[in-house]
C-alpha cells in the first residue's frame, strides 16, 4: 500500500465526511470560518459542500481550492485538497488571506462514479458567461456523433472493438487527428445522451459555483483559484492547464512556478473547450473585475498519457461507459468491464500513479503558492 493511499476515498460519502470534520481544523486558523452546503434537487442526500472564511482581519487575498466538478475525478481531487489541508494550510496567513475550499462541485457523478451529472451534463461545459449561443456551434461532431453513441447494448467486446478501431481511423482518415479531437472534446449541445453534453440551461451546480466566484472577486483584491482535473496528458506528469484567455505564454509559467509542464487548453497546446469553468472566472475578472489580481488553473493528472495507445483508447472507454449506462451490457461481466476501464480513466488504482501525483501536487503547490506570494 503507497503511504499516500489514506488520502484517496473510496466513496462520495465517506470523502464529504472527511471534508466536513475538516472545518475545526481550519477554524484553528480562521475562526469564523464556516461549513456551507447546496443540496442538490430531489430526494437524495447529495450536497456540494464548501468551508470559507473571510480573512481575519483585511481582506486582501483569497485562496479557492475546487474538486469534483467531473464527478468521478472527485476521488483524486479529494485527495490533493486533504494534502493542501494537511501540507500547505498552515503556510497561509489567515490575517489577510481568505479561504474557500469546494468539495465536490458534481456530487452526483461522484457518488455513481460518472463523469457528467444525473442529466448527463458535462459541467465543465457550461460556464458560458454569455448563455446566448448557438446549440449548434460545433457542427462537426453531428459527423461524429453515432459513432461516440451507438444505441444498442454492449454484447461482445472484441466485435465492438474491431468496430471501434475501424470506425475510428475511418473517421480520422476522413477529418484529421486534430479535427477529429476538437470535434470530440468542445463540447455539444444536441444530444442528450452524448459524449460532452452541455445541456440546454445552466445547471444548479453551475450556478453555484458562479455565485461562489462573483463573491470572492467581489470581496478581494487578489484571487487564486486550483481546480482539479483527472485525464488527459501524460501518465506520470501533472499539468497545469491554464485558460485559454490567460495573456501570458505556457513557457513563462514554467518559469515562475519552478514546474515543468505548462499548458494552455487551446487546440494547439491541450484542447479547446466551450463553457469551460476556468474561462468563465477570467471572463468574469476581465470584464467586471479588471482592476483585481487574478489567477487560476487546473491540476490534470493525466493517466492513459499522451502516447498513441493512449489517444486512441481514451475515446474507447468513454464511449463503452456511456453505451452501458444509457444501454446496458448483455451480462455482468461486460458492465464490469466497461466500468473498470472508465474508473482507470478517471480515478487509477496503483500505488506508484498515486505517489507521482502527490509528488507533482507538492511540486506545484509550493510553485504556485510561492510565486503568487500566499506563503509566509
């Protein structure tokens, strides 16, 4: 067992009570500080939970902290905000630094292990600070759109994965690599049931979270916000994934967090994204806040990586978990499997995955913390 393994749940309700018995520790250092809770419609107990405090005695700077915004990336996300809390909290100096950490801002994914909310909504694809849009926008992925949700049952893996190979490099033989990903990964608005749905109206836990963020620039002149991510990008290598509205180039981030892999999400650097959470708070900053100081970023614990093999099997997994929720599989062995290849996508099970991200946790968090002066 990795001696990080404690920090890693193994379930919604066990990481949101651990989340809550957190708040006497941080009343040690701010003591007004407060638990918040937003529960979700409908009859189950699911709540995206929040500790703030103000700064004890100006406020001049406050430090976000988010998980679980794709709901089964929440496991991992728990975990770096119990490292922050046990690690870095005490660093701060509560006298002028306010504090807001958000568990699970997807409760429902988290809880049923999947990556949209109970109406399949992506919600990082719907921090549109203009709602007005067109559904349409992303015309390509109709193109794309059976093959990523095929409507049937699963019924023999390897059938559906010679039919996943070929219908795979026929649809990047007939657009290119990057067209075909851009396509994937924006995000859509038409199909219910889809791959990065992003929904026909703004989500409660969208709402919440804006309300959350228009406060805090409200209330104070400089604003850091980590947000973490599970996914995409190289196996043992975190990214900091910055918005792609952020003016300063990956290679000067680089520099000023001492951490070597920077990255904007944009087409050419990562991959672009409409409605994403990170471009609504800078939109929100440089349209209604400019004079404050601000930054944010993701942490994105790849872990399929980047390799080839990775490419192509990242698309696989997601579509088999999505066939199976909405369809279902001829036996309890397929879903298993289905569902095992979506928990590794999101949320892997080995000891030395789990060290490597902790240790780029620490790296980043020290970097980041460091540079935009919240140490002390």
């Amino acid at each position: 067992m990795t001696k990080f393994q404690s920090l890693f749940p193994e379930t919604y309700e066990a990481s949101r009570e651990r989340f809550r018995k957190n708040l006497p520790i941080v009343r040690s250092m701010w003591s007004k500080a407060e638990l918040f809770q937003h529960k979700l419609a409908g009859e189950e107990d699911l709540t995206i939970d929040w500790i703030y405090s103000d700064a004890v005695e100006t406020n001049q700077k406050v430090f976000i902290l988010t998980t679980g915004e794709h709901g089964v990336e929440g496991y991992v996300g728990a975990a770096m905000m119990q490292r922050f809390i046990e690690k870095y909290m005490s660093r701060l100096d509560p006298r002028t630094t306010g504090i807001l950490l958000v568990h699970a801002i997807n409760p429902w994914g988290m809880k049923y292990h999947r990556r949209g909310n109970r109406d399949n909504i992506d919600i990082n694809r719907t921090f549109l600070y203009n709602i007005d849009h067109d559904p349409a926008f992303n015309p390509a992925y109709e193109g794309i759109a059976r093959f990523l949700n095929p409507g049937t049952q699963i019924k023999n893996l390897v059938l559906d994965n010679i039919g996943y190979t070929l219908q795979l490099f026929w649809h990047i033989a007939r657009m290119g690599m990057k067209n075909f990903r851009d396509a994937l990964l924006l995000g859509q608005y038409r199909h219910p049931q889809g791959l990065y749905y992003g929904g026909k109206e703004r989500p409660e836990e969208t709402q919440a979270l804006m309300n959350l963020y228009k406060q805090m620039m409200s209330s104070y002149d400089q604003i850091l916000h980590l947000d973490m991510h599970t996914g995409y990008g190289p196996r043992y290598q975190m990214s900091l994934v910055n918005s792609a509205l952020d003016k300063n180039p990956s290679a000067y981030y680089e520099k000023r967090f001492n951490y070597p892999l920077v990255v904007a999400a944009t087409a050419d650097e990562f991959y672009a994204i409409r409605g994403d959470m990170v471009d609504y708070e800078y939109a929100l900053w440089q349209h209604e806040f400019p004079e404050k100081r601000f930054f944010a970023t993701a942490f994105e614990f790849g872990t399929l990586g980047n390799t080839l093999y990775g490419l192509f099997h990242s698309p696989r997994v997601m579509i088999h978990e999505n066939r199976a929720y909405w369809y279902g599989a001829k036996n309890e062995e397929l879903l298993a499997k289905a569902k095992h290849g979506f928990e590794e996508l999101f949320n892997p099970a080995a000891s030395d995955w789990k060290e490597k991200a902790v240790a780029d946790a620490d790296q980043a968090f020290n970097g980041i913390l460091s540079a935009e002066g919240y140490l002390v």
